[in-house]
C-alpha cells in the first residue's frame, strides 16, 4: 500500500479547500494514524517520497511493475 507523508514546504497551515480539509496537525496525526493502523492488519507500507508530482508518479508506476 502506497503512503504520502505529510509535507511541510508544500502545506500551507491554515489554507484548506475542497482537497484540503485538516490542518497540519490533523493531517499529521491522521498520517500517523493510518500508519497505526495498516500495520496493525499487516499490510505492507510503501512510503511515497517527497518530489515533484512526476517523479512521484514514476516511482509509484516503478513499484507496481516490479510486483
């Protein structure tokens, strides 16, 4: 299962919109929840890193065609 970690450079503290919803410490805490989470039902973690949309693109497209 592919993970996002919350961001800092790219979150805005009190900016939140239709996609956007939590603040930072809600989006955080929800993160770190649904790590809790996944791995209490053992599913596997995959952390999405920190770049630019397309290279997190590739990396995700990179993982599902070596599995």
């Amino acid at each position: 299962m592919f993970i996002l970690p919350p961001w800092r450079d790219i979150y805005h503290t009190y900016h939140t919109d239709a996609e956007r919803t939590q603040d930072w410490n809600e989006a955080v805490f929800t993160y770190n929840k649904m790590i809790q989470t996944n791995r209490g039902y053992d599913y596997g973690l995959v952390e999405v890193p920190k770049a630019p949309v397309g290279k997190r693109a590739d990396f995700i497209l990179d993982r599902i065609k070596r599995n």
